[in-house]
C-alpha cells in the first residue's frame, strides 16, 4: 500500500474515470463510482479516447496503462527493468519493475481486485460471487494452469492483497 501512488488516497472527488472496453475495466469502474463516487467520463477504444458532454477534466483510466496520469491497472508494462514506469499508476507489476526479465512473478490478477483489496471492500458472500472475480482477466489460471508451476504465485498475491479467502476458494474449486 504504502508503493502506490498518493492519489488513490484523495477525498478529492471530481475525477472522472476512463472506461475500456472490457468487464474489469467496467466493474472496476463502478467500484470506484460507488467507493469515490467517480463517474465515467471517458472510454478508450484503443485508438482514441471519447468524452461525454459533461466529463471532468481529471481523468483516471481503469484497467488501462496510460503512460502519464492517474491509472489503476495490473498490466506488465516494462519490456525490461530499466524502462520508464507511470509512477501515477496504480500497478503492482509497475510498482515492482516486474519486466519481461522477471514475467513470471507478475500480478496477474484483475483491477477489481486490486481495488477491493486496496479500499477493503467486502467480497461476495456467496462462493458463486467470489469465482466470478477470480474468472475476471483469468485471475485463477495461474493457480490450475502448466501443472500448478504458478500455484504459489497466485497463492503469494491473493496474500499480499489480504484476499486469503479466495485462495480457499480455488483450493475447494480444484477438489471437485
């Protein structure tokens, strides 16, 4: 916590999100409209980005690597340790100059976790819930997939992100 950027700790409520096009992005939007009350002012196609009528000007892209300016996202954004870093980007694989050199120690997790475990929001009660956000960006393959080589990496992020209950959930997952 104390390796991100100071901004995601603002009272500050007049930023506008920048959405892309898939559901992380959407649902980590809405996690942080409801957490921060930011509205989604923006879209990013890949090509440009799209503002609405009423946009505020301080943009956050979420589960986007926008190489300036505020952004939550979990994208290995290094070709090696020595390139530039967004140090405005919320991104532990960012924060930790996880690289090509080093590619599989990375987070390879969703923005929405990385947003509930940030603002310790509640998971899902239910263990349907709580597989949906491990199916968001993939998160559980790290855990089954190449014959569990990346089980204890999965394992290690869920802990570092105090999201142990969803290490329970992949064991109970695999049993069936």
């Amino acid at each position: 916590r104390d390796k991100f950027p100071c901004w995601v700790n603002d009272t500050k409520t007049d930023y506008a999100t920048c959405l892309s096009n898939d559901f992380d992005s959407l649902l980590s939007c809405n996690l942080l409209k409801k957490i921060k009350g930011y509205d989604i002012g923006y879209f990013y196609s890949f090509s440009n980005i799209y503002k609405t009528k009423n946009a505020l000007p301080d943009i956050i892209g979420v589960d986007i690597s926008f190489t300036e300016g505020r952004c939550w996202d979990n994208h290995v954004t290094m070709a090696n340790p020595n390139d530039y870093v967004n140090l405005m980007s919320a991104n532990p694989n960012s924060i930790l100059s996880i690289s090509r050199s080093n590619y599989n120690k990375k987070y390879a997790g969703s923005t929405a976790l990385l947003i509930y475990s940030y603002y310790a929001i509640p998971l899902p009660d239910t263990l349907e819930g709580k597989r949906i956000l491990l199916a968001i960006d993939s998160t559980f393959k790290g855990y089954y997939n190449c014959g569990g080589r990346y089980k204890h990496i999965t394992i290690d992020w869920l802990r570092q992100l105090q999201l142990d209950e969803l290490i329970d959930v992949l064991d109970k997952s695999q049993a069936k």
